[in-house]
C-alpha cells in the first residue's frame, strides 16, 4: 500500500512539473516591433523625455512627445531625423541616435510614439501626411 501511494505521489509531482514548463511567463521579444519600440523609448528617450513621454524631466528641457504635447503635429521625417541626426544641427541639446540604432530600433521607435497619443491625435498626424507605411 505504501509503494502504491509513493508511485501515486511521484506521478503528481512529475504532472505539476509539466504543467509548469507548459506555462512560461510571456515575455517581450525584440521581433515584435511594438515591444521593440517600447524597450528603444525606455533605454534611450526616457531619459531626457521621461518614462511616460512626458518631457522637462531634465536640465536640457526635451519637450513632451505623449498625448499631452504636441508632437503628433511632427511628421514621421521630422520625428526620425530628429532621433537620427539630434538637434546640433537647429541648435539643439538632443543627442544623435544615428549611430546608436538600428534601422529597424528607429522604426519601432517611431511606431511605438504613436502609440503614446490619442485616436484623435493619430488621425491628425495621419491626415497631415505624417504617417510613413
Ligand atoms: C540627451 C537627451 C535626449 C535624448 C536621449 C533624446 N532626446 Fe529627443 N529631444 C531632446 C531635446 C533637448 C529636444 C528639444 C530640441 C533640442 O534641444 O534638440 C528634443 C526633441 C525631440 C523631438 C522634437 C523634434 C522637433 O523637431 O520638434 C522629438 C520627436 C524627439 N526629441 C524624439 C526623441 C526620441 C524618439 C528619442 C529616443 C530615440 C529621443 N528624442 C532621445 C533631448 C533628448
């Protein structure tokens, strides 16, 4: 009787453990361009433009780039320029990110602001010619 049990047991512990392996936690991956985007805005945007967008979160002063500003106004181009070329070039303090990311890092990037604004502010940006396919 004691083995049956011992032999019951192990077969429990044994299923717990598969249905562990079946379920790992969902995790981002750099090929889904929304969570690329997502990571790109956290390691290098928020520092000067805040965690959420939000801007003025340092000395240099970068402007909002979420639903509270006025950065759907910007077209794609001038977003990405922006990203790649910084600002040295209008006198600027953003740092140039050309040499840092990639172009898909840039794409996502870009993809992922979108997603910062309103339904409003994505048809404006939209109907302004903003939007690159
Ligand atoms: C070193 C700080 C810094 C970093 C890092 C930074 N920015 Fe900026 N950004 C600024 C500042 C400051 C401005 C205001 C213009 C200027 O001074 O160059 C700005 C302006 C902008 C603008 C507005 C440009 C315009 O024409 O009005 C956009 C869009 C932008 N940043 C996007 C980004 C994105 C996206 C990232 C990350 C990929 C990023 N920035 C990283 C500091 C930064």
């Amino acid at each position: 009787m004691r083995r049956v049990l011992g032999g019951f047991v192990a077969v429990l512990w044994s299923a717990g453990l598969a249905a562990c392996a079946a379920a790992p936690p969902p995790t981002p991956t750099p090929s889904d361009p929304l969570a690329l985007g997502q990571q790109v805005f956290a390691q290098y945007c928020a520092p000067c433009h805040g965690a959420d967008g939000e801007g003025f979160v340092n000395a240099l002063d970068a402007p909002g780039l979420n639903a509270d500003s006025e950065a759907h106004l910007l077209s794609d181009e001038a977003i990405l320029t922006a990203i790649i070329d910084g600002g040295a070039a209008s006198g600027g303090n953003m740092a140039p990110l050309g040499d840092a990311l990639s172009e898909e890092q840039e794409a996502a990037v870009l993809q992922y602001l979108h997603t910062l604004w309103t339904d409003d502010q994505r048809a404006a940006h939209e109907a302004a010619g903003g939007h690159i396919p």
